[in-house]
C-alpha cells in the first residue's frame, strides 16, 4: 500500500513538473528605471487626459504658476536636468520682494541641485510658496488642483499643485505616478 502511495506521489510530482515546464511563456526583461532613462525617456509621464487651462487676472501669476508647472513635469518625469533649467526659468522671473524671497530661493536651492531626491526635497517648498503666491490672485478661468500623495516622505506626505485632476506624481516619478488624490480646488 505505501509503495503505491509513493508511486502515485512521485507520478504527480513528475507530471506537475512537465505541466509547468509547458506554459512557461518566454520571459520579457523589463530595464528598471533610473534616473538616467528616465531623462532620456521619450513618453512624457505627465501627460494625462485633460488639462485646466488656468487664467490669472495678473499675466505674471500666469508665467509663475506655468514654470511651476514645468518644474512639477521634470519631477513627474525624473528628469533632474529638466528640473534644474526650469528651475532657472522660475528664479529669473521673480523679484526680490519679501512675498516673493522664499519662493526665490528655493529655485534657486532647486536650480543649483542635481540630485533629483533633494529636488523632490525642495519641491515640498516651492509648492508652499507658490500656492501662497497663487491663492492671493484672481483666477479669471479654469482651476488649480492641490493634490496630495500620504506615501511621500516616509509616510508624512506631500502636496502639490497641478492643472489636471488625473494624478501625475512629482515625488515617485514612475515608481508611483498615479499615487494621490485632489485635496482641493482653487477657483
């Protein structure tokens, strides 16, 4: 009896191996993504469905919150040297008010770092600074969505800003491009 138990054992071990070894499909090898292909990536992460073309009263709020924008897409797109050169473009556009100081020296912080974590670091800022800039103004059309991933930041989260309710990450790129929500709409 044992010795038929052992047989029908080892005949099932042997069939579930040959099974197996039939449906194995030829594997794909997927490149993870580092910052380097990610630079040179030709898909555009932040690219979504719908955008909320927003109008300010004041056309210098508008070029502000657009390189905003353009900082937020290098983000999404893990693409430190993008980020650095809108960086650049945001800080050229600012004056040397006191609304207006910390705002500047934070793309500046952004402008002169190549590592895209602290980037991402500053960025926490630069959202901050803008939406205090940008909620002081009047938006003549469309809306402003300050959205909010709670993973960022070793689980103590992180906002930002965007012109599209679909999610497009800044802090996790790719690794999470989706993770968020819109905490609220700015009119």
């Amino acid at each position: 009896m044992k010795k038929i138990v052992l047989n029908i054992t080892v005949l099932a071990i042997i069939l579930s191996i040959i099974s197996c070894g039939k449906d194995k499909k030829e594997e794909t090898k997927i490149i993870p993504e580092t910052e380097e292909t990610a630079a040179t990536s030709k898909v555009d992460l932040n690219e979504t469905d719908t955008r909320s073309n927003v109008v300010f009263t004041d056309e210098h709020i508008d070029k502000i919150y657009s390189q905003y924008l353009m900082i937020k897409k290098g983000l999404v797109n893990s693409n430190p040297k993008l980020v650095q050169q809108e960086a650049k473009k945001l800080n050229t556009l600012l004056d040397d008010s006191e609304e207006k100081k910390q705002l500047k020296a934070t793309t500046e912080l952004i402008s002169l770092t190549k590592e895209i974590k602290k980037q991402r670091d500053f960025f926490v800022t630069l959202t901050a600074e803008t939406e205090k800039l940008i909620s002081k103004a009047d938006i003549t059309s469309g809306e402003v969505y300050k959205q909010f991933c709670p993973m960022a930041f070793e689980g103590n989260g992180g906002y930002w800003l965007s012109d599209s309710k679909e999610v497009r990450n800044p802090y996790y790129g790719n690794k999470m491009l989706k993770c968020g929500s819109v905490n609220q709409t700015i009119q």
